[in-house]
C-alpha cells in the first residue's frame, strides 16, 4: 500500500489546474431553468493536455482519479468527466446530461458496462444543476468492446470529482469559520462548529481514499461499484456542513456556497441512476 | 496512491484466515462469545494463547522481543481479519496494540525485555487503568494518586471502565504524582503484577455482552523501576498509548462479517431486493473508506509522522460505521434481526452489535473527543 500519489498522475493534475485556472462557472440564468454549463472552450484546453479517452489504458485509471479532483475543485461541468471517460455524453434511463448535437453518439448505461448510442432529444429539462438535462429516446444503440472499461474510467474519474468538489468546500469553509467573529470569537473557536467541520473532514478523506483503492491494481468490480454507492452521499454531507456554517450568507445565490452543494447532489441522483442501470 | 495489498500482505491475511478458522471451536464453545455483540470488547485467554504460540502477537516488534519485524500496518490488516472472523481481541489490543506500544517505546529495556516477550507469546495480558469516577473521556482529570516513598510508589485510588481486568496479569496504570503541577502534568505511568496485595478488581456485565471492571487501588505499593516514561511526563505516554488504540480496523472486518451475513440472510429468504442491495453497497462504501483511514493511521504510526488526527479519524469513522451498520442490519432483517443466539439470523449478531454499537462511540475517548482531535490537530480550528 503506499498512501501517496504517484508522479505521473500528480503531474498531469497540476497541469490540469493549470487548464482550469482563471475559469469560473458561468453566471447561471434564474433557477428553475434549463441551462447547460458546458463550455466547449474549456474542454478544448483539457483534452489538449490529454484528457480525453481515458477508457484506452487500465494505466490511465490513476489519472482519472488526480483529474476528476481537480476538476471537482473547479466545479468544471461534469460534460469534461462524461466525455473522457465514456467517450460522449451520459445516458441514462430516459436522460441525458449535456448532449451534443443530433449527430453525437452519447453512452447509455447497459447492463455492466455502456454502448454508444444515437439519441432523439425530447424536452430539455429544467434541472437542480447546470447539467444541461434532457429527456430523450433511443433512435439506435450498439454495445461498445471496452464498454466496461469506460464505465470504470468514468466512476474513477467521479469519485476523483467528489473528492475534489467536497475538499474545496470544506477548505472554503475552514477559511470562513476562521475569520467570521460571532460571539466574540472566530466561528471555528466553536466546539459545534469543530465538531461538524471534523465530521466532514473525516468524509472528504474517506472520499480520496476509496476514489484511489477503486483504481488500485488488482481489485474487484464490487470496489467502484461499494465506492460509488457512499461517496456521493458523503460529498452532500460535507456540501450540507459548508451550507450550515456558512450560515444565511451562503444562501444567497451570489455567495456560490450552493454550488458545490447543487453539484454534490447532482453526481449522486446520476451515480445512482448508473448504478442501478448497469448492475 | 496504490491501495491494493501486496502479495505478502495477501499472503500474511490468508494466513491470519486460517489461524482464525483453527481456532473457530474455541469461540463456539464459550458462552460469552455468543453473547458478545463487540468483538473488541470479548476476551479468551485460550484464544490469547493460542495468538501467541502462533505468532500472531507483537507483529511490529523486532525479533528479539518476539515479534514478526514487520510494521504496524501489516498488524493492522491482520486484526482486520480477525475481526472478521469474530476473534475476541480484549487482551490482544490491550496487550500488543495500545500498551506494549507504549512500552516498546517508553519503557526501560530492563522493563521491555521482562515483559515484551511474554505479552509476543501470550502468556502476560495487560488491562489498562485509564479512567476512573471523575475522569473518563477527560482523562486529565484523574485522581488516582502515587506516593513515592522511597524505592516504591504507594498508589491508592479507583479505576472503572476496566476491560480485561479480571483475566490480566499486569496493569498499565495512569497515576497522578504530582499535586502541584498544571492538570496534564504531574501524571505518571506505571505498571504492576495484578496480585501486587492492595490490588481489587469487581466486574460488573454491559450492554455488550461482556463485562467490565472496577479496579481498587489500596496501599499498593509499585517499585519506581516499573516508572513508563518520566515520573510527571505521563502524558506524553498516554497520548502516545491512544493513537494506537484509535486505530481500530477490527470493527470494520466485524462489520464487513455482518453485512455479507445479512445479505446472505435477505438472499435465502428472498427478500434482497433493490433497495437492500443500495443499502449494503452504501454501508460497504462507508466501511472501505473506515479501513483505508485505519490502514493509513497505521502507516504514518510506521513512518514515524504526526498521527493524532488521522488515529482519531480512525476511530470516529470505525465508531460511526458500527452504529450505522447495526441499526441497518436490523432494520433490513426486520423482527429476524433481534433475535439473538446462535441459531437466529447472522447468528444474532445485528442485535448484538446494535445493543453493543452504543458503546462505540463512548468507549476510548468519546467521538467528540475525536472530533476536537481532528479540528484542532487537522483542520487548524481554534
């Protein structure tokens, strides 16, 4: 076992910070309506670093793993994890987030593994999340050789997204409780908010840590699968902490508090869903 | 990162799976076994024994002292698999995991060399005389005094919450000798045979399953050689005595045990359906991400880092896992999951764990200690 991370994986994530650094996520229309946060200019930066058929090499789960936090850090849209890993934009059910144009082939979850699909687009659907979620139907679908292999590259990459997205939360929120004075005192002085920021820092490690086993050498499918299955919960967890020590400021849209928040449950209602269709 | 074990570690857990399986009709035949809702908190000084003759004590010690050589993290997979498999592991913890590592790094080398090697072959069990009336989770506060007069202190006072003591040989005690010094100093560490004449243990049974103990301490007089540590320096060694004994991977396998029972349970009687599955696949997450924070307490104990935060997260997340696991098991085997004994579902070990899960977070300084541990030391939160 060793507990840190690997050079060619840490490399490429200080690379990709370096992609996503200046990009903030779009000022979002009024909440209720579809919008969709993709940004084809930024995922042009990342793919020419390499991020992109990730699926190709059991080698590349690493990176998957380095790439998906550092993405969750920047709360970048969730089309950069969908296409590296899956190879187009995921379906699932009768959804799908982020959709290309009519002609893009999209992954539908099947069974164990995805295929590449052709998709009509229904009704484009108001969404909790920038997720650009569309209600579709199936115009033809064909399973893929290394379909399983997408489908690990993509849980790795979400449980690297999780991890990212809860420890920038929770460090957002360190840095809060440390200089707002309530009580004449730093909130972080007070034992119920030590206590709550101890319970999400004991989530945002146990993140990291199951993301890295889910791509160690070796292991079972159940490992991504059990992974996938707490992560995303725990991840709200922590967003859930952020909200509550935050306080009143956080609710306020222009605060961004929510965000990570709206993300953590978006990754955990489609993890679900994909795990459900590919059990 | 790479989590995998490696083919030693393989090896040396499939090892521990047979040692384990060799032992199975010592535990079948004990009454207290069956009852015992938290494996950590059973005790069989036939399976003590038997760890020890197998070599399975004091893996971390070097040879000489009758150890395997090998780090804390190998101990710590393996104690993963003997909560697995339900071995009661009161004397073991207590003796190799928390006290025999404070002495392998405290204590005289006259005093290692005396009692090192008997705990490696189960022969010497320690129980540990931390908290009393007055000082549980605020161990600070304790009041046990220690006289030094002459070549021996006189320790007169009271422990409570004493596993083990009634099986021991020796005690590991937290004394304080000093009455002028600040709270957490002027505490001392010392160690005695328990049939030092002054010495009374009274037991008491818990919601576990098992028992624990008062220990009186009357006019006992300890030599000034059994000192641990410096004499006022205690709490160093206490401190130092608790990152090891938060680390607690032998609930994870307990509960890994209790989830592939239940699962099993819901399958033969038709009755896994979608919702179960989500459930227990929820819980094996919780309980991987449990492990792989113990596996990594262990490992920065083996290089030597800064641990206390990450012990504590240690141990929060094994306590939390616990009560969540029990309270699921039942939940998910409906009126079969309070049945107890051996013939019930999972051989009524959901309802052992549940009444027993209460203590998790209690026992060994309370999770809101590990919480102030991991704000404090690990987030910076002051």
């Amino acid at each position: 076992m060793r507990f840190s991370i690997a050079e060619e994986p840490a490399l490429f994530a200080i690379s990709l910070r370096g992609a996503l650094s200046g990009w903030e996520p779009p000022l979002e229309p009024t909440l209720a309506t579809w919008w969709d946060e993709h940004d084809e200019a930024l995922a042009g930066r990342v793919e020419a670093l390499g991020w992109g058929e990730l699926w190709l090499d059991a080698e590349l789960l690493p990176v998957c793993v380095a790439g998906g936090a550092e993405l969750g850090r920047a709360l970048a849209p969730l089309s950069l994890l969908d296409r590296a890993t899956l190879g187009g934009p995921l379906a699932v059910g009768e959804r799908v987030r982020h959709p290309g144009g009519p002609d893009d082939p999209v992954a539908l979850a099947t069974p164990g593994s995805v295929g590449l699909a052709r998709v009509e687009v229904v009704t484009r659907e108001p969404a909790l999340d920038g997720t650009g979620t569309c209600q579709m139907s199936v115009v033809s679908a064909e399973p893929v050789p290394d379909g399983a292999a997408r489908l690990h590259a993509w849980a790795a990459a979400t449980l690297g997204y999780l991890h990212g997205l809860a420890a920038r939360s929770l460090e957002a929120t360190v840095s809060h409780a440390a200089s707002r004075e309530q009580f004449g005192g730093p909130l972080a002085a007070l034992p119920a908010v030590q206590a709550r920021l101890a319970d999400a820092a004991l989530a945002v490690d146990g993140i990291e840590l199951v993301a890295w086993e889910s791509v160690s050498p070796g292991q079972p499918v159940t490992v991504w699968r059990d992974a996938l299955a707490w992560a995303p919960g725990a991840a709200c967890e922590v967003t859930a902490s952020a909200h509550q020590v935050h306080g009143a400021v956080g609710f306020a849209l222009e605060s961004g508090v929510h965000r990570a928040h709206r993300r953590a449950w978006s990754a955990r209602a489609w993890a679900a869903e994909v795990l459900r269709a590919t059990a | 990162m790479d989590l995998g074990l490696t083919h030693p570690q393989r090896r040396l857990r499939e090892e521990a799976a047979s040692f384990c399986a060799s032992v199975r009709p010592l535990l079948e035949a004990d009454p207290e076994w069956q009852r015992q809702g938290m494996l950590s908190d059973g005790d069989s000084l036939a399976v003590n024994a038997a760890l020890g003759r197998e070599g399975w004590i004091g893996l971390s010690w070097p040879p000489e002292l009758g150890g395997r050589g090998l780090g804390r993290l190998d101990a710590t997979l393996v104690e993963e698999v003997f909560g697995y498999h339900w071995l009661p592991l009161s004397s073991y913890l207590l003796s190799y995991k928390t006290i025999g590592a404070a002495l392998e790094r405290y204590a005289t080398a006259e005093l290692r060399d005396r009692l090192l090697p008997p705990i490696a072959r189960g022969e010497l069990v320690f129980c540990q005389g931390f908290s009393e009336p007055g000082a549980g989770s605020d161990l600070g506060a304790l009041s046990t005094r220690a006289v030094r007069k002459g070549d021996v202190y006189v320790v007169d006072g009271q422990k409570i919450w004493t596993s083990s003591a009634q099986l021991a040989d020796w005690i590991y005690l937290a004394v304080r000798t000093s009455a002028t010094e600040p709270k957490h100093r002027g505490i001392s560490v010392l160690v005695a045979p328990m049939d030092t004449p002054g010495i009374e243990v009274r037991t008491f049974p818990t919601l576990g399953g098992g028992v624990l103990c008062e220990v009186f301490l009357d006019g006992v007089e300890v030599p000034v050689a059994n000192l641990v540590g410096e004499a006022n320096g205690g709490w160093t060694v206490l401190m130092h005595t608790l990152d090891f004994e938060r680390i607690t991977a032998e609930k994870v396998g307990g509960v890994s045990w209790l989830l592939d029972g239940v699962e099993r349970h819901l399958a033969e009687h038709g009755r896994l359906d979608r919702s179960s599955r989500e459930r227990l696949a929820a819980l094996r997450g919780e309980a991987a991400a449990a492990r792989l924070v113990s596996f990594r307490a262990a490992d920065a104990l083996d290089r030597g880092v800064p641990a206390s935060h990450l012990a504590a997260m240690a141990k929060l997340g094994g306590a939390r896992l616990v009560q969540r696991a029990a309270a699921a098991a039942v939940e998910l085997l409906g009126l079969d999951g309070l049945a107890e004994g051996p013939a019930a579902a999972v051989g009524g070990r959901a309802a052992g764990m549940l009444r027993a899960s209460v203590g998790s977070t209690i026992a060994g300084g309370a999770a809101e200690i590990q919480q102030l541990v991991i704000a404090r030391r690990g987030l910076g939160l002051r």
